[in-house]
C-alpha cells in the first residue's frame, strides 16, 4: 500500500485550487460587490501560503519525520478547505483559502520527495509519471464532483476536501516513519546547482499558462454562450484526463522524444490555446484542453525527475519546494498577469488572453530549439577549426 498512499498525497495537493472552480461563477453571483478580480483569486490564493510553508517543510524534515509533517499538513488542508463554505464575506472565503494553502504547503514538497526517497531509476521516474496521473484522476473526480454540487448551492462544493481525511487515514496506517535527515558532524555542505532556479522559472511560465484554464474557462464560455457551471465542470475535467493520459506514459514519451520531449509538450499546448482563440464549439473546447492536460502531464513531472536527477539527497526537500514555490507563484500570477496585460491592451476578454498565451508558447519553444541546435553545432564548429 505504500505506492496508493504516496500517490494519494498528491492527490490531495491537486484539488487546492481547481477543485472548486466550477464553483467560480455562483460565488461571484453570491459576492456581486466584489472585484472580479478578487473572485478569481478564491482560486489561486492559497498559493501565497504554499510557497512558505514549503519551505517551512522543506525545513521540519530535518527535526521531525516526513510522516508527522504530511498528517499535520492534512489536518491543516481539511479545516481550510471544508471551513471555506461557511464563510459570508469574500474576505472571510479567502481566509480560509490561505488556511487551506498552509496544509498544501506543508504536504505537497513531500508528495515527490517521498517517491524519490522510496524508489530509484526508472521506476522513479514511473512514479513521477504515476503521481501526476492519479493527482490528474484526482482532479477529475473533484471538479466533476464539485461540478454537480455547484448546482445546490456555491458553498457544497467545498465538500470535497473531506477526501482529504481518507488521505489521512492512508498515510497514518501505512507511509512509514522515516528518521529525520539531519547533517554529520563534519560532512560538507551540499551546494544548490543553479540549473534548478533555471528549471523553476520555466515551471512557473508553464504554470501561468496552464491555470488560465481553471481560472477563466467558466467565464470563457460565459461569454461565449456556451454553458453552465457544470458545463465548466466537464471542460475542466478534460485538462486533467489530458495529463492523467501523457504522465501513465512519461516513460515510454521520453524514450520515443528523448530530448525534445519539453519542447513537443509545449508546441501541443500552444496549439490548443490558439484553438481556443477562434472556436465555439464545445467538442473542438474539450479536445482542445485535453491537449493543455497532455503537455502539462508531461512537463511538471518531467521538471521533477530533472532537478532530483543525481541530486544530493539532503538537498531534495529544498530543491522541490522551490520549484513547486515557482509553480504556485504562476498559478497566482495567472489571472493578475493576463488580467492585466488584456486591461493594458484594452482587450479583456478571455479569447485574446489565449492569444497571448499561444504565441508566448510558441516563442518559447522556437527559442528553445535554437538553444538545442546551437549547442548541438558548436562542438562540430570546434572540431572543423582543429583540423
């Protein structure tokens, strides 16, 4: 059981934002006062207390065993996630969002590093690829769950983070308790490689671009015409069957793609943002996100096994909590930097922040294939000049 109940902890990581964003559109009916703005950040605000209380985490491993620290994390994840539906003031909801925030903080550093302190080689990186599949099936339950509760009422959907006590009760009975990590007397301080802050950088722009669809999908089809809440709830769910799909076969892409793997994941998203851009048809939507689900299947686990590959094993904790602070620095960064891009252009709807997002994708993967034919000609260039 301990594979199920490592994976469950990402499970529950997953569901801190878009869980209820089906939800988006009735709390904004419930708050008419309040800035849009502000609606859209019930769901990315609990990424302001991801970032440190990753880092906390990142730290208490070293006093305390990993175990203690996930069922304090869930604890936490509970009371802020299923509290949030009491609430009668949008300043209130967003409290308890941080709340909410502080236990994924706690818990999500752990749900990868647990995998890279139990498994080695490509079974590790079959787990990277398991653990962002299940979180994916996590995902689609949720929404769609959360989805069919929007109907009752804005507050039900809240509901769903009581799964995070089964989580609980996973990891009480059968994650072991490790020994906290702790440096010899004596033994060298580990170095942080700047290729992580590199790869952290780029899972933040990755992220920015992924969470324009939970953010605004909901008002994408609102002012297309096109659906409900539930509606938004089936779209959305699509996102994660996409990632579930690519992350069950991260191993069998990396060896068909080899190094290009990134850079076809990121040409695939931006394809489908520019789909986006121009179609009113449901069926071309739901393929259309299915295809942002692939590339990100594809990208954050493969992020992962990147910066834990031949990485020193006192430095794993500080090395993920900083590439997963990053990527929930772009989850927040979403809607306040597209919003504000669209306002400054004076375009404010959701089809030109698509726009935007294809040719930035695009871009990016035209820069990196430069890079890589670049560094691929230079030693020939060398060689040629010897002769």
């Amino acid at each position: 059981m301990l594979k199920p109940t490592i994976i469950s902890i990402a499970m529950a990581t997953v569901m801190a934002g878009a869980a209820i964003s089906p939800a988006l559109g009735l709390i904004a009916a419930h708050f008419p006062d309040a800035d849009p703005l502000l609606i859209k950040l019930v769901l990315t605000v609990p990424s302001l207390m991801i970032i440190p209380f990753s880092f906390i985490s990142s730290s208490l491993t070293k006093k305390i065993s990993k175990r203690s620290i996930v069922l304090l994390g869930l604890g936490i994840y509970i009371v802020g996630g299923v509290g949030a539906q009491f609430a009668n003031t949008i300043e209130v909801l967003l409290a308890f969002r941080l709340v909410l925030g502080a236990g994924v903080g706690l818990v999500m550093p752990l749900s990868f590093t647990l995998i890279s302190d139990h498994f080695h080689g490509k079974e590790r990186t079959k787990m990277m690829g398991y653990n962002t599949a299940f979180s994916n099936l996590g995902g689609i339950i949720t929404m769609l769950l959360a989805g069919y509760l929007a109907a009752f009422n804005w507050r039900v959907p809240f509901n769903v983070y009581w799964l995070g006590l089964v989580i609980f009760v996973l990891v009480l009975l059968y994650l072991p308790k490790n020994e906290p990590l702790k440096t010899r007397e004596g033994e060298e301080k580990a170095k942080m490689p700047l290729s992580v802050y590199g790869m952290a950088l780029a899972a933040c722009g990755v992220m920015i671009a992924y969470y324009a669809i939970a953010t605004n999908m909901a008002l994408y089809l609102e002012q297309s015409e096109l659906g409900s809440s539930q509606t938004a709830g089936i779209v959305m769910s699509f996102t994660t069957i996409g990632g579930m799909i690519t992350s069950m076969l991260l191993l069998r892409l990396q060896v068909f793609f080899k190094k290009y793997l990134m850079m076809a994941a990121i040409l695939a998203m931006g394809i489908a943002f520019g789909v986006l851009t121009v179609t009113h048809s449901i069926p071309v939507i739901l393929m259309s996100v299915c295809v942002v689900g692939f590339g990100q299947g594809i990208i954050f686990p493969l992020i992962n096994v990147k910066v834990l590959g031949n990485m020193d094993p006192r430095l794993s904790d500080r090395v993920i909590s900083i590439v997963s602070s990053m990527i929930y620095i772009g989850q927040f960064l979403s809607p306040v930097v597209l919003d504000s891009i669209g306002k400054a252009a004076g375009y404010e709807s959701i089809r030109f922040q698509y726009s935007l997002l294809a040719g930035a994708l695009l871009v990016s993967v035209v820069v990196m294939l430069l890079f890589v034919l670049v560094k691929k000609s230079a030693p020939t260039e060398r060689g040629e000049e010897s002769v």
